[in-house]
C-alpha cells in the first residue's frame, strides 16, 4: 500500500491550511493514504480554542470531501472540543467511509512547554484498517513512549502513522531521528513519521516543527526522509517485510513483563 507524507508548514488560518491539504493530496497522486503533520488544522503558539471543532465540524468535513473526491484517506491534525474546557489534540482519519479521530494520549509537558495546560489527553490507543493493512496512530511527544507502539502491534498494526509538530532546540533532531527509529524496531512495525516543515522563525517557543519527515523499515532501517522544507514523501508499506521482521527478531512474542 503506498502512503505520502506532506510536509507542510501549517499557519493560524484553517482555511488556509485547508487548501494546503488540497494541494498536499493533489501532489500524491498514486497514494492511498496521505498523512499530514499535527497541528494541521492550526499552529501551535496561538489559543487553540477559537480553532478547535467537533469531527462533524466543517473543517474536518471539508478534509473528508477532499479525501473522497481523489479516493483517498487522509490523516491530519487538528483541534477538537474538551468537555472540561480544553481542547483535545486529535489525529483525524477520513475517507472512503472512515471517519474517525485519535486522541494524542502524552502531551508535551517537556522542555519548557506545556501542552496540558490547554489540551486535554486521550485515553485509548486506536488503528485504523485500509485495504486490509492495519495502521497504528500516534502523534509528536508519543514516540518517547515504546509501550504505545507496542500496543498498536498488539492490535495488529503493521504500521503506525505518526503525527508530528516537533519542537526545535539543541539536539532536538537527532532526538527524532534516533526516537522514530527506536520506535520501528520496539514494534518491529513500519514508522510513518510525518512532522511539520521548518517554519524558518520562532513563534514563542511553540513547537512548530523542524522537517525531517521519515519512512523507517520494520528494522529501523531509514527507507526515505525529508529535509527541512515542505515536500512529499512516498512509502511502500510492504506487510511481509513486517512479517519477517518479527520472525527474525520476535520482541513481541519474547516479551516477559
């Protein structure tokens, strides 16, 4: 199954950032899935409130119709509505009858930020089937945890989509490269990790993203990456290669605790 990531570089205007989802899923043709980072909908360093909407809201409604229209499924960010106030950091998932949203479950209490203080955390790990192939969800702060990725392989995920806006700062890269490697030999799964481009300025300290999108093998070997610009970036997800990968090196049947 072949996926794009788009690398884009979100704004403060959804509507904005809407036609860069248009335009992100034009450029992919020859894809079935087509990912776009976190904080799609709006950039993080402004009130997420004003933004957020349900998943019937027009904004995710209009990614839906972008989906259906080219015969895709999209993945992308956005904000939607916290019973307590906050919003929550949802990973939206549309098209071809699929219509659905992960709830980011870590929030980046770290390195100065803190997303908990306006998002509100999920509470349950969710994938997602497309042609047969299950796709695990996950987004920016959750590659620092190992235990969610094997719990998407659990639930039978040959590959998880990972959704980022990552912070930048002294070693904050090689962070990412060696985390989404990591990631993809714990699960021994493909890791589809599609983060904001570099914006080029600081918004405040938020993190608005750094580039460096990657498609890692089921062996953390790296299959394709971007720099630090917009762009697209093609996988083939290749199932037997996650079956091999486990028959060689079983992690997840070996595991004792």
């Amino acid at each position: 199954m072949r996926v794009a990531l788009c690398q884009i570089t979100s704004s403060t205007d959804p509507s904005e950032n809407l036609d860069l989802v248009r335009a992100g899923v034009a450029r992919a043709a020859g894809a079935r899935v087509v990912v776009f980072p976190e904080a799609t909908q709006c950039r993080f360093g402004v009130p997420l409130g004003p933004v957020a909407e349900p998943l019937d809201g027009p904004w995710a409604s209009a990614v839906r119709e972008v989906a259906d229209e080219h015969g895709v499924v999209v993945v992308a960010g956005m904000f939607t509505p916290s019973p307590d106030g906050r919003v929550t950091n949802t990973l939206l998932v549309t098209g071809g009858g699929r219509h659905l949203g992960y709830d980011k479950i870590h929030l980046f209490d770290a390195f100065g930020f803190t997303e908990s203080r306006t998002v509100a955390p999920g509470a349950a790990p969710v994938t997602v089937e497309v042609d047969g192939v299950v796709l695990g969800l996950a987004t920016c702060y959750d590659v620092r945890f190992p235990e969610l990725f094997r719990a998407l392989a659990d639930r039978g995920a040959a590959a998880v989509v990972l959704a980022a806006s990552w912070g930048a700062g002294p070693g904050k890269r090689e962070q990412w490269e060696l985390l989404v490697r990591a990631r993809a030999l714990d699960c021994t799964s493909w890791v589809l990790a599609c983060g904001q481009a570099d914006p080029g300025e600081d918004h405040g300290g938020a993190p608005t993203g750094i580039g460096h999108s990657a498609v890692v093998s089921p062996l953390g070997v790296v299959e394709g990456r971007l720099g630090g610009e917009p762009g697209v970036l093609f996988a083939d997800v290749d199932v037997e290669a996650v079956e091999r990968a486990r028959r060689a090196l079983p992690v997840l049947a070996n595991r004792r605790l």
